[in-house]
C-alpha cells in the first residue's frame, strides 16, 4: 500500500483510525519518549510518544480542500483577514471556518498579565532576540534533520526568501505590544501556519524525492513541532542565559508563556508542552540535541541562507560575518557539519569580545578593553540582523496554503 493509499484509508476511518495507522507506520525513537505530561501545562496526559501523533483536527480538513481543488480560493479569501479579532471572511467552506473559529480561540490557560509582561521583555531584549532568532534559530533548522528536509523538497525550498520571511513573521509578531489582543496579528499567524502544516502533511509524502530521503511516512508531527520550538524559545534563552544577561524571573516566566500559548495555537497538545523552563530544557535533551545533525539538504539550505544578506549590499551581514556569528553562536561541529569556513578575522574577535559587548550593553562594566570600531561591528550587527529577518519584512506577508511540492527541475531562489 503506498503513502497516498494509506492517507486514504486513514481518512476514511477517522480520527481513532488515522492515530493508530499513523503510529504502526512511523519509526521508532532511539530511545523510548520518556518526558512526562506531568510537566506539561496541562499536568496530565497519556503519555504517547508526540512521534506517533499529528494534528488530527486540521489534517483532514486540509486535506479534503486540497482534494476538491478549493485551495486557491481559500487562499485568496485568506489574504484578507489579517487580525486576530477580525472575523472570517464569507465564503470558506463550512467545514474550514469551523475548524478555523475552534482553533483561534486562546487556551484557557492563557494569563495576560504575563503576556503583558512578556511585551516588556521584548522590547528590553529586542535585539537580540533578532539574531537569536535569525542565526540561532534560523540556522539550528538546517540541522534538524527532518525540518530541513521537509523545507528543501517542499514548495517553501524553492523560494527561500520567500519562506524565511513568513517564518520570521512568527518571530515578529509574537514580539509585538499586541501579538495576542484582538488588535494584533499572532493568533492568524499560529491559524495559517497550522493550516500550512497540515498542507505540507498531504503534500509532502508524494514527492518521490522526499521519500527518498525520509525516515518518516508523514512529516511534522508533533514532535517535530516541539523540536522546531525548542530551537527558539528555549535556545534563545540558554544563549541569554550563557551571556550572562540579567532577567527577572517573572520576565523569563512571562517569555515562556507566551511561547507555551504560540505552542498551543500552532496545534501541540497541551501535553507536550513544557510548564517551566527546567522542563522545557529537559524535553529539549530528549527531542532536540540528541538529533542535531548536517544533511546534504540542510547543507544546501544554510548555504542559502548565508547568503541572503549579499543582495543587500551590507558588509556587516555579509557571508563571513554571518558564517562567524553562525559559528560562535552553535559551535565548531555544527559549524563544520554544515561546510561554514573559519573566519581569521571574526572568529577570534567574537570569541574574545562578545562578552565584554554584553556587559557593557548591560551597564555591568563601567570600563571594557574593546576597541572601538569592534564595539560598533558588533552594535550595528545586532541593529540590522534584527532588522532584516524581524522588522524589515515586506509587509504585508501573506501565509498561504501550497499546492504543491518544489519542482526539484527548477533551479531554487
């Protein structure tokens, strides 16, 4: 029975039917899934292995658009709702709009006041969370095996550019004074990627050359998710932590949770979602550094996206300059697995005077031994990393459903 088959089959049996299918079809983890819905916000759960589990609420809603050809007209009634309280547009399929007025809806759990206070952290640590979130992050997915496969051979892996961005707008809007008010844009944003997400699931598994090279029968599942967001928010605040930049606890509380309710709109089970940062580091352990690895489609990819400042004709985000902040930022192994030369120049600098950099932004030293010009290297790096992957977006972005996988015969842009 081929992948396309089996998809069918599973959507004819249901939910219960298409879990348990799912689950005789994926391979095993390495190690037995280990981590405990106790220390989820949800506290109890059944403790499934998040590998054998998809998103069974918009999988097939996604899939019967896809079938019936009405892709493009969501897709164009879609452009149009832009705000969290706004309502949906007229004409979406029944089934669609229903799922879609389920699935904006914030989790009780959610506690403004610390998504009130989560805006004050990002403004305080804004620039940095810019290139946390470009290079860190950014640069971490093409190490992720799966995520970088799954980008390389699916639409987003021919236009890059395209795709960085609307991943970037994540980033940007979960940074904004009102990302989850009705006024702001985070909730449509989590709705669409969802949506996209479970595009990619039928999509995906007819590309020959994808499963060619996955381990996988289906792509994303929730652990992947989990995976992707452990590179963000708790990557960003191992490298916050590891710089020695001080955060009030309620602050780094209040950052968390906006990542937990972001973790929950995207479709994760409140299970799998770590209720403090020591669990949320102990997940990470289990699902994200154990699987870190180069591959030929995330060498590919990060070469690409090393690039992307060359158009901009800016020397401070140039190849080198973001291949040494690569480097510093994820270590020589990752560095190597993913062909990025050593840089004489920045890599000593970096490793030397970043951390006087940090201190003196901090106001912890009042006197540093940092030359000048490295001190302005460094500033006017952070402005306009955080500018181009964060704010310097083309407005206005709009997330789309695909239609189809990279044509592996069109050269990529």
């Amino acid at each position: 029975m081929d992948t396309v088959n089996r998809r069918n089959a599973m959507k004819a049996g249901g939910a219960l039917g298409m879990f348990g299918a799912l689950a005789m079809m994926t391979p095993a983890r390495a190690q037995p899934w280990t981590w405990s819905p106790q220390g989820s916000v949800a506290g109890t759960g059944a403790g499934l292995d998040p590998m054998t589990v998809w998103d069974a609420e918009a999988d097939p809603v996604v899939a019967g658009l896809l079938d019936r050809g009405e892709v493009p007209r969501v897709n164009e009634l879609l452009r149009t709702w832009t705000k969290n309280g706004q309502p949906l547009p007229a004409g979406l399929p029944t089934e669609l709009r229903d799922f879609m007025e389920y699935a904006r809806q914030l989790p009780h759990w959610t506690d403004p006041g610390k998504l009130g206070t989560a805006v004050e952290f990002n403004k305080k640590r804004g620039l940095y969370l810019g290139v946390l979130y470009g290079l860190a992050s950014g640069m971490m997915s093409t190490v992720i095996p799966k995520e970088a496969r799954a980008v390389y051979y699916s639409k987003g892996g021919h236009d890059l550019k395209d795709r960085i961005s609307k991943t970037a707008k994540l980033g940007y809007d979960i940074g904004t004074a009102n990302a989850y008010a009705p006024d702001g844009e985070m909730v449509v944003t989590c709705v669409k990627t969802r949506l996209v997400h479970a595009a990619v699931r039928h999509l995906l598994p007819r590309s020959p050359h994808w499963v060619a090279s996955a381990e996988e029968d289906i792509p994303i599942s929730q652990n992947d998710i989990m995976v992707t967001w452990h590179s963000l928010p708790t990557t960003v605040m191992k490298h916050l932590t590891a710089w020695n930049v001080p955060i009030p606890p309620h602050e780094s509380d209040a950052f968390l949770h906006s990542w937990q309710v972001a973790a929950h709109m995207l479709g994760v089970r409140d299970e799998y979602i770590p209720n403090s940062w020591p669990e949320a580091n102990s997940q990470a352990a289990q699902v994200l550094d154990p699987i870190i690895a180069p591959t030929p489609e995330g060498v590919q990819l990060a070469d690409r996206l090393l690039r992307l400042g060359v158009n901009l004709d800016l020397a401070v985000l140039s190849k080198p300059v973001l291949g040494a902040f690569t480097r510093f930022l994820l270590g020589d192994q990752i560095a190597d697995g993913l062909a990025i030369p050593r840089e004489p120049v920045w890599d000593p600098l970096l490793r030397l005077s970043w951390g006087p950099f940090i201190a003196v932004r901090e106001g912890l030293l009042p006197v540093v031994p940092l030359a000048p010009d490295a001190y302005w290297l460094f500033d006017e790096f952070l402005r306009q990393a955080a500018l181009i992957y964060l704010a310097e977006l083309r407005l206005p972005i709009s997330i789309e459903l695909p239609m189809m996988n990279r044509d592996m015969s069109q050269p990529p842009r």
